[in-house]
C-alpha cells in the first residue's frame, strides 16, 4: 500500500504539468478570433443576399448554380426576405 500513493502523486503530477503547458488563448486573442468570424459571416451573408438580389429579386428562391429563380406557386411568396429577416436583425 506504502507504493500507491507514490503513484497516484505522480499521476497529480503530471496532469498538472500537462495543464499548465498547455495553451491558453488571452481574452485579447478570443475576442479578435471572435470579431474575425463575425466578420466572416457578415461577408457570407451579404454575398447570399447580393446574389438573391440581383438574380432572384421579387421570387421565392434563388438558384445559385444556374443563376435564376425558383418560385414555390405560381405567385411568390417572397420567402427569401422572409426567411433572412431574423438573421439580418440579429446581425444589425
């Protein structure tokens, strides 16, 4: 029994010494990375509704491939607007 707590010390150990070499990003480094997405989704996004605007304006949904529109019934629904109104609050 004299051997095990020896052991389990040295597990401790080594766990200890794994966590403090591991690193950590600063608040600074996260809030960049975090402002770089946000960016990044703002493009993305502003690159969809461009192309739904010059392609698909005044339908329901774009078809991006071939660059024309995709109407649900025979009068649109204008579903694209629709749908992306909570995404473009949320981004404001």
């Amino acid at each position: 029994m004299a051997g095990k707590p020896g052991k389990i010390f040295l597990i401790r150990l080594m766990i200890l010494v794994a966590l403090a070499m591991t690193p950590v990003q600063s608040s600074v480094a996260q809030t960049r990375h975090k402002a770089e997405l946000q960016r990044q989704v703002r493009t993305e996004f502003l690159h969809a509704w461009n192309g739904y605007k010059q392609y698909a304006w005044g339908h329901d949904d774009l078809k991006p491939l071939t660059k024309s529109y995709h109407d649900w019934y025979a009068e649109p629904l204008l579903m694209t607007p629709v749908d992306a109104l909570d995404t473009m609050i949320l981004m404001a």
